[in-house]
C-alpha cells in the first residue's frame, strides 16, 4: 500500500479500537459492582430488553451503516453529493423508526414476558434510536473516525460516573439502562453538530423519490443484516421465554466478552472496508491479516474464559465459564464470514447471492436454536451460534470463490 493509504487505515484502526475498547472496558469496569446488586434475575431482564432493542435497531439501520459508508467514501470529495446521501438516510430512518416502534408496540401488548418489562423496552429502544444517529458510517466513509471517538469516550465516561454515584440498591436496576441511554444522546448530538458544523454536510429534506430509491439500493443487503441480527439475538430472547430470566443473564454474561472477540474483527472489517470499496485489489492481503487476528481472539477468549468470568462477575455467573468457551470458537468463523461476505460479496456486487445465502443459513438456524435451546437450554443455544457460523463462513467462503472463477 502507499504510504497514506498505511496512514489512514492505520490511523482508522486506532480510531476503531479505541472506540470499542472504551465501549466494553467501561461496562466491564461497571459489571462487578452492578451485577451483585441487580442480581441475576434483572440482569437477564434487561438482557432480554436489549436483544428485541437491537433487532429493532437492525431494521431501523436498514442497510444503511454499509451502504452509506461505501456511497461516501466514493464521493467525499463531493460535499453536496455527501450532503444528499447523508439527509436521505437520516430521513429514511425516521420513516422506518415509526413504522418498527408501532409494530413493536403491539408485539409488547401481546407476549406477556415483554408487558412485564415494557419500561426496560422502551429505554432500550430509545438508547437504539440515538445510537443510530451518532452516524458512525459518515466518520468512516470520510475516513476520520477519530472524531466519533472522542465523543464515545467522552459519552462513556459520564455514564460510568453516573453508575458509581447512583446505582446502590436493587430496586436502581432501572438506572443500569437509563444512564447508557443518556450517553448516546450526548454521543448523536455532538455528531449531527460535526457533520453540519466542521464538514459543511446541510441537512434537507430529500424528495420521496430518493428514499423509496434508497430503500431499493439497499433491500437485498437489509435482508442479510436483518437475518445476522436476528441469529445473534434470538438466543437472549428463547432463554428469557423458555428458561426464565436467570438462564437469559448467565447467556448473556458469556455474550457480552463473546461480543468482544466479535466487534474485535469488526473494528478490522470496518476499517478496511472504504478502503476495499476503493481497492479491491488488496482483499488478499486484508484475508490473511482478518484470519489470523480471528483466530488469536478465539484462541484468548477460550483460554481466558475462567479468570474473564471470575474477574467481572459474581460467583452466581460461574456456570457462564462453559458458555463463553464455547461461543469463543465462533469467533473465528464471524472472521471468514466477515472476510468473504460484506467485505467481498457487496463490493462485487453481488448483494442478491449475500442476502440469499444469508436468509437460507439464517432459516435453517431459526430451526437449529430452538431444537437446542429447548432440548439443552443455554449451552444448546451457545452450540447452535458456533454451528451457524461456520455455516455462513463456508456458504460465505464457497460464494466468492464461484464470483473469482467467474
């Protein structure tokens, strides 16, 4: 790569890092002091809130995250072009907020394990919305992650502040969600007055011909984002059905430092991915980098699994230690399927094979998780993620070696 390429993928991978460092080393600076306080029954709630919060966001996000990125970083030397690409989006998103919180609302109404948790699933729906508008994609289209950075660090900060003063009792388990959300208010703030301020990008209304075309654009790679969403959530949401909340937070608990090794190789994916857009020519180089970084995070997580466990939690979370060992071998299939699907599949432009694997995969996955999680419970549902995706890294895999012989 030429010297200024090796700058700013560098510069954007540190920016990355320390973006989702900040955002799971704070909570898990918070976790031993909350968990022993909540308790494990609540901490489940508040899992099972999240999940439905975050297929929410999925559809809310559409495609929009990978889309935008790529549009972007093809046309950001072009500030109108920039500024029309951002206003649909954004516009775009809000149509698709009301529409998912109306249907949401209704889902509510009807499951009664949701009704008892409503306020947890409302904040956690607010918490997604404001996330969504700190606009991550446009910092990486423009290549300048360090700016979305500082406010997450920033944002992080206050809310563990707000955690240690605050949080005393069992009955301040409310708070726990509460404070994250009023981080990503601050967070979307600070990025919609970077992106209008420092960048120029004037926000419009778009005409209804641009949305319904950004919405097209977008179908087939929606479909694949909504289908991985699903799969990485329905597990918190059949435990806290079937096995009771408890069962939910112990699921959950392993989750979240599977979740590290996970957004790990997301930092690596998306730093590479405007550059792929642009450079598709360096994807060998990039697959061996994503492979071996996959594999040592597998490799650590399974190793640590213990001493993780034992450090954040309190001695009701042990029986997460198998759960997280387990979930970590996933970690390196999430790597290929990363490396062959998003990061190649949509840049060859081959979003209709991407969504198809994906929604076949995903189906016969919906199967798979509630066989196991009925018949084995959490450590089945742990085993259905480590089988479905090494089904989407071979599906994935097999793809782009039938798009090369092409």
């Amino acid at each position: 790569m030429k010297d200024s390429n090796a700058r700013t993928l560098t510069k954007n991978f540190s920016a990355l890092a320390v973006l989702q460092a900040m955002r799971y080393l704070i909570p898990f600076i918070v976790l031993p002091y909350v968990t022993p306080i909540i308790g494990v029954e609540h901490f489940g709630e508040i899992a099972v809130a999240y999940a439905i919060a975050l297929i929410f966001q999925t559809f809310v996000k559409f495609s929009f995250d990978f889309i935008g990125a790529r549009d972007i970083a093809r046309n950001r030397e072009d500030m109108e072009k920039v500024s029309d690409i951002v206003s649909t989006i954004l516009c775009a998103r809000i149509i698709l907020y009301i529409l998912a919180f109306t249907l949401l609302s209704c889902i509510v109404l009807i499951v009664p394990q949701f009704r008892e948790i409503w306020l947890l699933i409302l904040i956690s729906v607010a918490t997604a919305f404001f996330s969504m508008h700190v606009s991550e994609w446009f910092f990486q289209g423009m290549e300048k992650m360090e700016h979305i950075t500082i406010v997450n660090v920033i944002s992080r900060v206050v809310y563990l502040a707000l955690i240690f003063l605050f949080i005393k009792e069992r009955e301040d388990y409310i708070l726990y969600p509460l404070f994250n959300l009023f981080g990503f208010v601050l967070a979307a703030v600070y990025s919609i007055s970077m992106m209008t301020m420092k960048y120029k990008c004037r926000l419009h209304i778009p005409s209804w011909e641009k949305i319904l075309g950004s919405f097209k654009t977008g179908k087939d790679l929606f479909v694949n984002q909504v289908c991985m969403s699903f799969c990485v959530n329905l597990p918190n949401i059949l435990l806290g059905i079937v096995s009771g909340s408890a069962a939910a937070g112990l699921y959950d608990a392993a989750g979240r430092l599977h979740n590290v090794g996970k957004h790990s190789v997301d930092v690596l994916n998306r730093t590479f991915f405007p550059f792929l857009s642009r450079h598709l020519d360096k994807h060998t180089g990039y697959r061996r980098i994503n492979f071996v970084f996959s594999l040592l995070l597998a490799v650590l997580l399974f190793v640590l699994a213990p001493f993780l466990i034992r450090l954040l939690y309190s001695e009701e979370f042990l029986p997460a230690i198998t759960l997280l060992r387990i979930l970590a071998v996933s970690v390196f299939f999430i790597g290929i399927s990363s490396a062959y699907g998003v990061n190649y599949l949509l840049l060859v432009g081959q979003e209709k094979l991407l969504r198809n694997i994906t929604l076949i995969v995903t189906l016969l996955g919906v199967v798979l998780f509630t066989v196991l999680t009925f018949l084995f419970g959490a450590i089945g549902a742990a085993v259905a993620v480590v089988i479905l995706n090494a089904g989407f890294a071979m599906s994935y895999f097999v793809a782009s070696r039938h798009c090369v012989e092409q």
